[in-house]
C-alpha cells in the first residue's frame, strides 16, 4: 500500500548512469571519498533514490 505513494524506483541502468556522473562531478577518486559522492546523488535526486541501492553501485565504482 505504501508503495503506491513512493516515487517510481530507477532501474538499474538508470542509477548506473547516475552514479557514474556523480563521480565525475564529484571528482572522487577513491572510496574515501564516497561521502561526496553521495552528497552529489541525494541533492540531485533526493526522496527518488534507494540511497542503499546507489551506496552498493559508488562502492563498486570507486572499490
């Protein structure tokens, strides 16, 4: 029931590229800096995003 009042979830090639442009503009090179990355994804995405989902994906970027 809660789902019907969520936002859609982003399908995985979506948050790929999501991720993948956060790093570039973050310019985070290793995983010390996940924290930019993350800060980059929830300003421009807020409530939409499965923060786990788009943590898992930074970390197997930048690991």
């Amino acid at each position: 029931m809660i789902r019907a009042y969520l936002p859609p979830e982003m399908d995985d090639a979506t948050l790929a590229a999501a991720v993948q442009a956060a790093i570039t503009e973050s310019g985070a090179t290793s995983i010390k800096e996940m924290g930019k990355v993350m800060a980059v994804l929830k300003g421009r995405f807020g409530a939409e995003l499965d923060m786990g989902r788009a943590s898992a994906s930074v970390k197997a970027l930048l690991g």
